[in-house]
C-alpha cells in the first residue's frame, strides 16, 4: 500500500491550499479515510475524514474553513483549506482512518502570519 500527500506549501495567513492524496495498492473506494496533521512538537491528530459513501466529520479547530472529499474513480483525496491560521502548521499524511497503513511522508504545510 501507498499513500502519497502533495499539495503543501508556504502560504499567508487568510490563504487556501489544496491537498491531494494518491492511494495505491489498496481497495480505495470501500475504506473510510483521513488527513492526519502533526504540527511541531506535538503528536498527529486526525483533522477531517470521509466515509466510503462520502459523509464527512472535522475536527472542532478546522471545521467550516476544510473541506474534504474523494474521487474513487482516481483513487485520490482532497483537502481544501481556506482562511488558513499559523496553528495550521504542520505536516499533513493521509491514510486509512480504521487500521491505519505504513505512513507516507507527508507534505508540508506552513502558514505565516
């Protein structure tokens, strides 16, 4: 199984980004799934998830600014994020929310202020 984020970068304060997670080597289309965040010194948390039939639960301190979704014809996941803060920060990882598989490396997001 392969999970690769993409889509970080630096961004201001305010700004919008939009990830993409590539599956491979996994039934995409029946696994529930998540964007995982782990800002500096702290542990990963998981941010947003979306169910195979596409329902979807944010946590409380990204809610109304990301919005996640998935194409399983592409087997890919997005996570737009806009009005972007400084807490934000971190590297983002995809992968399964139940039995999650070997992590990916991530991709970094930095919002300055």
């Amino acid at each position: 199984v392969q999970l690769q984020a993409s889509g970080g970068g630096l961004v201001q304060a305010g700004g919008s980004l939009r990830l993409s997670c590539g599956a491979s080597g996994m039934i995409f289309s029946i696994n529930a799934m998540g964007w995982y965040r782990q800002a500096p010194g702290k542990q990963r948390e998981l941010v947003a998830r979306i169910t195979s039939g596409g329902s979807t639960n944010y946590a409380d301190s990204v809610k109304g600014r990301f919005t996640i979704s998935r194409d399983n014809a592409k087997n890919t996941m997005y996570l737009q994020m806009n009005s972007l803060k400084p807490e934000d920060t971190g590297v983002y990882y995809c992968n399964r929310v139940i039995g999650t598989v070997r992590w990916g490396q991530g991709t970094q997001v930095t919002v300055s202020s």
